[in-house]
C-alpha cells in the first residue's frame, strides 16, 4: 500500500533560495500551460500533456523564461501532468474548471520524483542540491523501503514540509470483530456512540479566538507591501496553524481508536457545505472539522479491513424512538431529551446514534434502501426507503 510519511525539516539559506526558485518555477509553468490549453480551448482545440511538454522546451529557450533552466527540470514536468490530471478531472464532470496558481495564495510546494532526488541512509538529497535536509525525523520510514516520490512545500507559517511517498508493508487488515457502532457528529459533544459514550468538542478555534483576533487587528494595520506586514501575515499564519495541527491531532487519534475497536461503523452522510452557508454555525462547524473525520475514518477503515456504512441525511435519526420505532413530526434544536409515548426517555444524540447503528446493520443484513451518495473508499450508503413523490 502506498503511504506518506510526513516530516518536517529546516533548510539552509541556499537551500531555501532554491526551493523558493522552485516553487516560482513550478507555479509560472503551470499558468503558463494552463493559460495555453485555455486559449486552444478557445478554438475548439484539445492539448494534452505531450503538447505542454514541447511548449515547455521552447519556453526555457525564451530570454524571458530563461531562469526555468536553473531549477529541477522534474517538478515543472510534474506540474504539467498535475495540470493534466486537473483537465481529465473537468472533463470527467468530478471538479471544476482548473484556476490559475496565485503567488501569495496558492500552496508552495515541488513534486521530485526517483530521478530528481537520491535517499541514502536516512539521507535525502533533492537535485540541485549539494547537502542534504535536514530532517527532523519524528517517526522512521518503514524497514527497507524507499520514496517514490518526494514533494517539498512550505505553509503560510512559514515552516518546511517533506513528504514521502513509500510501500508500507506494514499496513495489514486487523482481525475480525463483531462490534459495531453508530456515531452521532455535534457541537456540544464532538461525537456520540451508540453505546452512550460522550466526546467532548475541544473547540480548538475557540482557545485562541482572542489571539487569533488580536494577530489579525494588527495586520489589517500594516501597510500593504511592507516587511512589518509579512511579519504580521506569518504570525497570523502560525496561530492557524496550531489551531489545524490540535484540531488534527485529535481527529487522527479519535478515528484511530474507533477503527482499532469496531469492525462496522454507521455515520450520517451530512452535507457539510451546506451547513457552513449558516452564518450562526459556520464557524462552529468548521471548527468541528466533521468531513475531516469522515475522511479519516473511511481510509483507515479502508486499511485495516473495517467498513464505514453512510446513512442518508434525510434518514430522521434525532426524530425516531429507538426503542419502538414511533417517529416524531417536530424534533427543534433545542430539545436535547425526550420521552416517547411508549415511555421510553431519550437523550438526543445517543438516541439518534441507536438509530444510524440500527440503519446501518439492516443494510448490511439485507441490502435494502441502499443509495450512494458519493464514492466511498470501502463503505457505503443507506438510506430510507421514501415514496415517489408525485408531480405537480
């Protein structure tokens, strides 16, 4: 299975003027590449990753674009067919139209593949390059095994990632288990499981919101182009990014511990971008970070054999009685507890989970009302069974 190890490291001043050069290569040759197919476009005209290609080799021999020859020749061809894989994923109607590459928005980073780097004894040296980086090797790469690929990038902090691409044999399926459990996504409470339990929300971007707003008043004060603003813009930058790394963290070790415990987990499939245009709860959703956790979970159950079932987001969870199946017509935010006419007492969130675990395990027993909603590595979808709505 193909893996990425990521590491940071801290290069020297000549190394970090050449990855900078890189970067500005890589992102000239994608606009330019980009800004070509647009125009034969233009004209009813197809050009694929061959025909960049050629430009490519004239554009170098350009006085104008004569620096191109100064960098890895490797990540501007990697740029090119990333462009390529843009394109296909437009015409294939599963993203939109390609963008161009901004200087101070769009992500820094250079793709090296085995021709453009050497890896010798825990050694990474990238083409153009006499030293090697300096890593910080926070966990080692699996035993005898090599990158395939290496992509360097840099993040609006300011701080220098590497990441390598290798066959970890090590991944292998985790034993069978009967357990299976449904999770209920919130605000009060992160998660809860079926079986009861509670996860608190860490509500990562609250613990620095007076920081992080401090940090951006004082942006906003500097003047545009100037060093104190770069100064200002990293600080902000870095407040961000201890926000995303706590944030992931906690995700990384919830989902791991839920795949380790369960051989079936039910989610509900929830349009997260919908429920991000509510300027009341935007930011709190976002904080919770919900499709991140979806992600996790589907790939590492997709690791170690597990299966992630999605039920629909129509399916009334919060509104139906998990003991005796009576189904509510009105459920408002508010009510956190219940109690059914059948005189069974529900908390909200544990209730709904019961019943995303009870959808999920009849669809893995019969089959029935399964509809995708979207491609899911190793699981699927579950829906209720709904009747045809008749046309006006």
């Amino acid at each position: 299975m193909k893996r990425a190890f990521k590491y940071r490291f801290r290069p020297t001043d000549a190394q970090a003027a050449e990855l900078s050069r890189t970067f500005g290569s890589v992102r000239k040759v994608y606009n330019l590449a980009l800004a070509a197919r647009t125009e034969a476009w233009a004209r009813q005209e197809r050009v694929n990753y061959n025909q960049t290609s050629a430009m490519l080799t004239v554009w170098k021999k350009t006085e104008e674009l004569a620096y191109l020859n100064e960098v890895s020749s490797v990540p501007l061809q990697q740029a090119l067919r990333h462009l390529q894989v843009a394109f296909a994923n437009f015409f294939g109607k599963r993203a939109k139209y390609p963008r161009f590459k901004s200087r101070k928005k769009s992500r820094k980073s250079a793709e090296y593949t085995t021709s453009a780097f050497r890896f010798r004894d825990g050694r990474l040296t990238l083409a153009k390059m006499r030293e090697p980086l300096a890593i910080v090797w926070s966990r080692p790469l699996p035993e005898g095994v090599s990158p395939s690929t290496v992509t360097v990038s840099q993040d609006p902090a300011g701080r220098w990632f590497v990441s390598m691409l290798c066959d970890d044999l090590s991944v292998q399926p985790l034993s069978a288990m009967d357990t299976a459990v449904g999770i209920d996504v919130g605000l009060n409470h992160l998660l809860t499981l079926s079986t009861g339990e509670k996860i608190s929300n860490p509500r990562h971007e609250r613990r620095d919101r007076v920081a992080l707003a401090k940090a951006q008043r004082r942006l906003a004060k500097k003047e545009k182009g100037s060093a104190n603003r770069a100064k200002a813009r990293r600080k902000v930058a870095r407040i961000h990014a201890r926000i995303a790394d706590r944030r992931r963290d906690t995700l990384h070790k919830l989902t791991t511990r839920l795949v380790r415990e369960n051989q079936t987990l039910v989610i509900e499939d929830l349009s997260v971008r919908n429920l991000v245009r509510n300027r009341s709860l935007a930011r709190a959703v976002s904080d919770a970070a919900w499709a991140d956790f979806r992600s996790l979970l589907e790939y590492k159950a997709q690791w170690y054999g597990r299966e992630v079932i999605a039920v629909d987001r129509w399916f009334p969870s919060s509104k139906l009685c998990s003991a005796c199946g009576a189904l509510r017509e009105r459920m408002p935010l508010h009510v956190r507890t219940w109690t059914c006419d059948c005189g069974a007492s529900h908390d909200r969130d544990v209730n709904a989970a019961k019943n995303l675990l009870a959808a999920g395990l009849a669809v893995t027993a019969c089959g029935a009302g399964v509809r995708p909603q979207r491609s899911t590595p190793g699981g699927q979808s579950a829906t209720k069974q709904e009747t045809p709505r008749r046309e006006p």
